[in-house]
C-alpha cells in the first residue's frame, strides 16, 4: 500500500471536535488505499502552558526536564486522535516518539532527527493496522531520555517520517488554506498559489510567512518530499491546499511568485566606523553572541579610514544591540561616533525562482517604488529574491504596487 | 546510604508552590543523608480531565490509548518536581514508568507491577544523584506500550519502589496529617493514631477512610515496607503522622483501633426466595456480572422452603442491582416475591487486632448501641472487626458513642 504522511498542527486538533474533524479527513485517506502516518501536535495553547509552568518553576531550567514536560502535550493528542480513528471503525493506534523510536541527538530541546527505523510501524500496517499515530514534535537521545525538536518541530517530524517511509506525499494541515502570492490581509488580490517550489517557500518561510516550518522545507527538499500544505477547517478535501516541490514538478510559472512582507523591522546605523579589514567581525561576532538576529547589511563607502555600517534587526531586539555595541566599544574592540536606530521601517521582497533566468525583476521593483514616491533605504539581493527596507508607513502600498505590477493575481 | 521513599499526591502537587512546598521536605531528609526516591502524582484535577477527554471521545475505549493519554500528567509533575529541586542545588532527575522500566502486566488500566529493575536508578545515585522523581501510576508492558496502575496507583507505586530498594520507610504525603480513631467531622474527640496495623488499615481503608489505597496497604504488608501517612500542608516535617506497620512494632495498643463509618449504603432484601442449594449463587452471580458491589450477606432461617436473603450495596448501585434479580428471575434462575430497598441506612463498624484477644468486644458494642435506643438492622464480624448496619440518622450518635465507651480519645 503506498504510504501518505498527514500532519495536524495545534488549531487542527484544538478541540475534541476539532480532533474528529481531522480524522474524517484521514478516514478519507484510507479509503483512498493509503496506509496512514499521522503527526500531531499538542492542543492549541497546552504547550505555552507546560512551557510557563517550566519557566515559572527554573528560570534556566534543565533542558532534559523541560523536554520530559513539553512533549507530554503531544502524547495526549496522539491518544485520543488514535481512540477518535477507532470509533469510526478505522484500525489505528498511538506511537509516542520513544516507542517508534524516533532517535535524535541529544542537544535538548533542540534535538535533531538522526533515525526513524521503520520496522515496527510498517509492521503494525502488515496486521491491518490503518493508521499510525504518531506524537510530534519529540524523539529520545541515545541515553534513553526524551527530547523535543524547537518550536515547529512537529512539521519537521512529519517530513522526516514522509522521507523514511517513501510516504507519496506529506500533507501539512494549518489554519491557512495554503501559500499566496501576498498576504490577503493586506492586498485583496492576492491568490493562492497551486505549486510552490522549495527554494521560494524557503525565502518566504524565513521572511515570516508563518506557513510552514523552514527546517521542515529544507528537510523535504534535501530529500525530494513532496509537501502540500492545507487547511483542516475548509470543506475540501481534493485538489486544495499548495504544492510544495521540486522546481522541476512546476510546468510554467511566473517570475515573481510572491511578494513578502516584515512589518517589525528596525534599521540600524553605527556612524564613522574605522574601516579596517576584520571590522565586521568586530561589529557582528558580539551582537550574534548577545542574541541579535541580523538580517541585512550595508556598508557605505569609505572616507577618509571610516565608513558608515547599516544593518537591519527585529525591532524588539534594537535595546539588545545597542548594549552589545556599546559594550564592545567600552572594551575598546572598534571605535564610532553614534548609534542611530530607525525602528520606523518594514521590509518588502519580491521572490521567484525565475528571476534566475529573467533580467530586469530588480529594475522594475525599484521603478514601482519610485512611482509610488517610496524611498528605498535598503537593498539586498540573493539569487531567487531582492528585499528593501521602506518607511512602515508604506508597507501596504508598496507590496500593493508590486502584486499588481507583477500580475501576481494572474496564474502563471 | 539508606533510601526513602516520599509520595506526593495531586493535593500535594497541585500548584507549582505547592510543587515547592514538596520539594523542601525532600530536602530536609535528603541533608538528613538519605538517597530519595519521589513518587508524584498529576496536578489534581489533570487526570480527571484527561480522563473526560478520553470518555468524551470513545465511550468504550480502547484501554491502550486511555494509558497513554491519562500517564502523561504524571509526566508534567514528574519533570517539575525534579527542575524545583534542581534549583534548590539538589541533584534530580526525573524518570518515567518506561524510562526505569517499571514493568507490569499487559492489563491496561489495572496493570499489575510485575518487576521494577534497580539498577538505573542506584547507577545514578553513585554517581551523586540525590533525588530520583518517578512518575507514578504508570508502567511498561511486555510489548512496550505504557500501562497505568487503576486510580490511587501512585500509592502502589510508592510501595513497590519502597520494596525494591529496600527503602528504609515509605512516607505518603496527602491531604490529611494521619490516620484517626473515627472521622473527626462526626466527633471531635477523634485521636491521630501514632501507628496502626496493617490489618486494622486494611478494615479502615476499605471502609471508607480514603486515607490510603488498599492495594498499596496489602502490598506494604506482604514486603514488610514500613508506611507513613502525613500531611504535605502541615509545617512539621518530624514524629508527624501516623506509621501503619506490622502488629509487632505496635508494643501496646487499644482492643479497638477505630470506629469506621460508611454512609451511602442501602439494605435490600429478597423476600422468599426458595432454600435450596445453589440459591446464593444463583443470587450473588448475576450481581457480580452487573458491576453490584455487595458487602454484608445475612440469611435468615428457613421456613417452608423459602427463606429472606438480605445484603447491603452502595446506594447509587441499588437500581443495577434491581434490574440484575429481576432478569434473572425472568430467565427463570429463581424464585422470589420481592424486592425490598432500604436506601437509609449506614454502615458502622469497630475494628481493632485487639478484638483476637479480648472477648466481650461485640457485646459491648450491641449494648452500646441498644442504651443509645439505636435498632441493628444487620450483623456482620471478622476477625478485627464487627460490623452493623442502622438507620442512617442514628450514624453520628452511634460513631460518638461507640468512641465514648471504647475510650478511643486516651492513647492505648
């Protein structure tokens, strides 16, 4: 029987309601001829409970412990999704992460997937056994302990079970019911997207298109798992949802496929600079060890020895960065004149794959904008995607003018 | 160094203050210089609410997943427990009934401990653990999958551990600061009992003194563990409480223990069933068959070939226990005119191991009642105690006079 991966996230299985509504979707599946692996997460909010309960009793808590108590959230879920399956006559039974096992490192809390035997699951298939529930999102060390994979971990367990038993697709079940071109809040045109390849759901994962996981997309691309992300509280069962796959499964698509968006962006510029080689070194070694996630950076030219240094961060971090700043100043490891932070700014990108083979996406985004009276403040570019810091105010606009003037709202 | 065995029931554990609470008792006997091994419970209320989703979910469900789902909220305790004493600098760790393995039958929901291997655990207290949290009421089949105990099965879980680690003494911490000669809500001369027999708790506890849970008192009796009840709330932490233990170590002590009372008991009578051989069983059969709990059994004398069968249940079980005669007498299994129900009755009882050595115990109880004008509707006795059935309004001035005349308030 050819083996299809279905995962249920925490909104999907929020509710004992909720948990039968999921199964009616995986009894669609069986009926369909597939042996089912379900992953699932914990009921919405258990997590952020046990996780409060952790923090509240140590605040640099033992990492093993709060392992031992996170996952626990998931083993209930995995429970009653098994018992919901047998009352509609479906043959299924739980596995917790021990039990199949699904074996990690063991860098706690934090743990990555380094095995999923598949013996004695495909076993319980050979008996009759339908489905197999499986708790996500954990795994046990080689001393016997339990560990958990991050935040999120709960994708990256269904697309490491799709890859270990050549599953013909895993099926990501959110709130959302799929990947668009835009964030619909924001431009009404936005469209949903049939097929989406990898290396565009990377960027637009990594730029907050809180849809799928990034390490569970880098997982199924590094071992071709087809993925579908979709909805568990539409109606549809067939045909819905977005395609995640390999660029050569999409037929035709458009240069752009998407314009993203980060509305909590702040800029900040270090002034006068000594320009000297090891210097950004200097400046990104302390704030990387005080925690600051840096995204874009720009170095003017210099003058006369100094230079201006611009980077952009998560605007929650600016306090952070200014400390880690100061401080490596204090102790004499570079000079500068000023710290200026803009927390006024947002970042808008377009990405597309097909920007590798078409000149000119660049050009024409910069033209927009400048139609639009938007100033850029920022640019970076990689291969697949060009991202600009903007004024916050004109977010909205600017991802407006560049859905339309990429047709986005037209299939490619 | 020697180990002690402290059990924390959900009272006990059920905020993380009271989590903390627990924990620096355990600290008072860990700088006392024993090797401790705690068994939790969930955080009250938490199975209670699994066990709601379980049953919400599949009325009749498979016993399988109910032990999956219902383990893990002593997980959560298990791991909280071990992070509170970690941060108290005292070395701990958590482990779970499959991570020790604490192996049981494959009865699911009322699994049996088969084996509890030692040597994880003292591996880890040579190497300068101090505090090894268990997870209780859970355990592991022959086939891996994880199985609970029955309700209370933390306290069988204490006495187990007590067992197999030769534990020094067991310590029960709950919700009441030790066992009394009677119900000190019914008569405020109740006395906390310094220690009591094993037998006598036995009597006590399945009479309804839900201090401790039978199966653990009859495990603790078989290996010899020495047992103490006392209360997680008080500030105490010395001589508190009381030591249930073997009649041995009780040097001197009361004929009479304690008076014990039950409430919700109902008398039923079947009025002139056939005398004839076999006729208790055709009765007592179909009973056990419909889940009927039935304690006293008087027969009275013979007449004609008919006789009155009269026995006490639990009030909510009379309905059950009508519906079972009255099938079985349509299936033609017997004979009978009537069913009577009197559903205003209660259960009161002395009971002490005194009573094997000093006659007169039961006569003095009848007169007791008979000066008091209290009628006794039915008469049972064992070896330790004596046990009447009365009108139920009559209950607390039974229970305060039996107290009176066996001077239950002066210490034996």
């Amino acid at each position: 029987m050819p083996v299809l991966v279905m995962k249920f996230g925490g909104t999907s299985v929020a509710t004992l309601d909720r948990i039968r509504r999921a199964a009616k979707r995986v009894g669609v599946e069986v009926s369909r001829g597939y042996d089912v692996i379900v992953i699932v997460s914990a009921m919405a909010g258990e997590t952020n409970k046990l996780v409060g309960f952790v923090q509240d009793t140590s605040p640099l808590f033992d990492a093993r412990e709060y392992d031992a108590v996170v996952s626990s959230g998931e083993n209930v879920t995995a429970g009653l999704m098994a018992l919901t399956l047998q009352e509609m006559d479906i043959p299924a039974r739980s596995w917790q992460g021990w039990q199949v096992p699904l074996r990690t490192t063991s860098a706690h809390s934090q743990a990555r997937i380094e095995e999923i035997p598949t013996d004695n699951i495909t076993a319980k298939f050979g008996e009759g056994m339908k489905v197999a529930v499986v708790a996500g999102f954990q795994g046990v060390s080689p001393e016997g302990r339990i560990t958990t994979l991050g935040r999120g971990g709960s994708d990256t367990t269904a697309v490491a079970f799709a890859a270990a038993f050549g599953a013909e697709r895993c099926d990501i079940y959110t709130d959302v019911d799929g990947v668009y071109t835009t964030d619909p809040r924001i431009c009404e045109k936005a469209r949903k997207l049939d097929r989406i390849a990898f290396e565009e759901m990377l960027e637009l994962a990594s730029l907050g298109a809180k849809v799928l996981q990034t390490r569970s997309v880098e997982l199924a691309m590094r071992y071709k798992v087809k993925l579908r992300v979709l909805s568990s509280l539409s109606e549809q069962t067939d045909g819905s949802g977005t395609i995640v796959c390999d660029e050569e499964d999409i037929m035709e698509s458009n240069v752009v496929a998407g314009v993203a968006h980060s509305r909590d962006e702040a800029k900040m510029t270090l002034v006068s600079v000594e320009d000297r080689p090891g210097i950004a070194s200097s400046i990104f070694t302390p704030l990387a060890e005080a925690g600051v996630n840096v995204d874009m950076i720009v170095q003017n030219i210099s003058e006369d020895g100094r230079t201006d240094m611009t980077f952009s961060c998560p605007t929650d971090q600016v306090k952070r960065a200014e400390k880690a700043l100061n401080d490596a100043r204090t102790a004499g490891h570079m000079t500068f004149t000023d710290i200026k932070a803009d927390t006024g700014v947002a970042k808008v990108s377009v990405v597309g794959i097909g920007m590798r083979s078409h000149a000119g996406v660049a050009a024409k985004m910069f033209r927009v904008l400048a139609q639009e009276g938007i100033n850029i403040k920022v640019i970076t570019t990689s291969e697949i995607k060009i991202s600009v810091l903007i004024d916050r105010k004109y977010m909205e606009l600017a991802v407006q003018a560049l859905h339309d003037a990429f047709e986005l709202e037209k299939a490619g």
